[in-house]
C-alpha cells in the first residue's frame, strides 16, 4: 500500500454530450455532471509514509495525520470490508478541511465482466455486437466496460464542526478540525460491480483521499491539498456474477423488435453506443427495478434503441425506440 500528498484544482463547467440529453430525458435519474479535476504538483512535500505488513497505513503531511486501519485486505466477492478512518491536526491552528463522508471518499476500482463473449452473429447484427464491444464509450453514464468501474464506500454521517471561514472559499462543502484533536469516521467498502451483483475475482486498486486547505486560485477554480492513501484489495472467487457484456448483447440482438430496427438503416448511420451496467432503480418507473445492463445505439439522422436486459437472468426486460425524425 501506498500514499501521497498532492494538490489539485476544480473546474466546475462541463459541456454534456448530446447522448446525455436524450438519455435524461428517457430516464429522468441520470446523475447530475461533476465538476472536472486536473492534477497539480502540491507545494508540500510528504513529511512521512509509513505502509507496515499488516491492514493500517498512515499518511501524514502539512501538519496532518491520515490513519486508515482495515479490518481485513482480502474479502469474498460480495462481501464487505470496514475502515477506521481518523485525521489528526497536529497543527497549532484550525484546519478546514472537505470531512469524508461523501462517494469520493473512499473508491475502489472493480472490473466489469465482458467474457464470455458469447454468440457470433452474421450481417449487421455481428457488425453492431462488434461496434458495442469494441467502441462504446459508457457515455453518458462515464462507465466503459474496457476500464475499470469506480465504486464508492459506504460513509458516516458529516458530524465534525463548522468554523470560522469553513465553507467560505468556493462550493465544495467544508468543516473544521480544531487544533491538536482527532477527526473520526468509519468507511465501509462492499466488493460488489453494482448492488446486488458480486464483484468478480481479482484485484480492486483502493484510494482513500482527504482534501484540506483550499483556496480559490483564479479564473473560478480552487485548489486543495490532498492526503491520498493507496492500496489494493483482493476478492477471492466463489460468487456468481453478472450476465457478460457478450451476453447481454446477445439477447439484445435475438429480441425480434430490436433486429426489425437495427435492419432499418445501414451501418453508416451510426453515431455512438453505450453498454454499461446499472443497479436497480427501485421507484423509478422508467427503469428496472434489478440490476440491468443498459444498451444503447444511437443513428443520424436522429434516432435511438434502447434495452434493458436483466444483469443476473440476460432477460431482456424493456426496450426503447426514437424513430426518424426522433423529437427527444
């Protein structure tokens, strides 16, 4: 395990893709843009590090000290890890600092499963399953089944104190460590790609970041200091997982309707697909309630497909279409 100290600015505007229009408009839940993040060296340097054999590993720079002790490193497909988190301020003055209880504070990076690749199929169909697998970009969802699938911790409640300019440089939320004391949460991690569908085997490359002390720095962005603690965590096999990228769109394309669509317009018409996996949207009635893969295929002029396909069964579970001229 490792971990770092580092600085890094905040550009709150970011320009949706046309696909993201359509798809909030099909499901009304997809998650609000965040702002983008570039990396810069930090004016301070790591004061120490320690990562000894066993689940704690320390981080301490700028006058603060990151303990995150692991109650285990290795953990069933599915199963949950717990993480003892303090920040301690050894500084003689208040710190301000962006308190972990959010989805950043903790991620783990778990892959999606895409083999077995599943059915070869001939003609336009055979080129579209080629197309998802090998372009599709996870937009607007951001979640590309070629990397990795950053999943958050589950986190405490934000419970440190307000202070005296906390909140005051820019629009990320801020509290307050008081000199000499010790900030404490617990993380908790579930080796899972989605509720409901278990991680697969392997290694899931963790980081657990601290943000402190920022600043605006000009042309609306503001810049932090970060503690980071790295590492990674094993899952061990044994757990069934979810129906294959492959698969899934194996049943997209058997489903008669789809194939009737798909048939309508060459492949030059195609524009963008997106073949991500999603977790259950329990309430929403424009989306299932089981975790589902979601795919997508997009065509000029304007006009869409689709499907859900159940991510446990590979049921095909609903289906979209936007014909030309496509208003949506």
């Amino acid at each position: 395990m490792t971990g770092a100290a580092r600085g890094f600015t905040l550009d709150p505007m970011r320009s949706p893709a046309w696909a993201l229009a359509i798809a909030i408009g099909l499901t009304a839940c997809g998650p609000a843009p965040r702002p983008s993040s570039t990396s810069s060296p930090s004016s301070a340097q790591s004061a120490a590090v320690s990562a000894p054999a066993s689940t704690t590993l320390v981080v301490a720079d700028a006058g603060l000290r990151l303990v995150a002790e692991f109650d285990r490193l290795q953990v069933e497909a599915g199963g949950a890890i717990r993480v003892r988190l303090s920040i301690e301020n050894t500084r003689p003055t208040d710190v301000v600092f962006e308190e972990p209880c959010g989805a950043d504070a903790m991620t783990a990076v778990v892959q999606v499963p895409i083999e077995p690749i599943g059915r070869a199929w001939a003609g336009i169909a055979g080129a579209f399953k080629t197309y998802a697998l090998q372009q599709s970009a996870g937009s607007p969802i951001e979640s590309s089944i070629r990397t990795g699938l950053r999943t958050s911790a589950a986190t405490g409640p934000c419970h440190a104190p307000s202070g005296a300019g906390a909140g005051a440089v820019g629009p990320l939320p801020t509290t307050v460590i008081p000199s000499g004391t010790t900030y404490a949460t617990v993380l908790t991690w579930t080796a899972v790609i989605v509720p409901g569908v278990p991680a697969l085997p392997g290694s899931a490359p963790y980081s657990i970041t601290v943000r402190h002390d920022q600043r605006l720095a000009g042309g609306g962005l503001i810049r932090a200091d970060t503690l980071e603690a790295t590492g990674t965590i094993t899952i061990a096999d044994g757990a069934p997982s979810a129906v294959s990228a492959g698969q899934a769109l194996d049943a997209v394309i058997a489903d008669g309707a789809f194939g009737q669509w798909l048939a309508k317009q060459p492949r030059t018409s195609w524009v963008n697909t997106n073949l991500f996996i999603e977790p259950g949207a329990v309430g929403v009635d424009a989306l299932p309630a089981v975790p589902y893969w979601d795919v997508e295929l997009f065509r000029e002029p304007r006009n869409w497909a689709i499907v859900y396909v159940d991510a446990l069964s590979g049921q095909v579970l609903r289906r979209s279409f936007c014909d030309i001229p496509c208003a949506r």
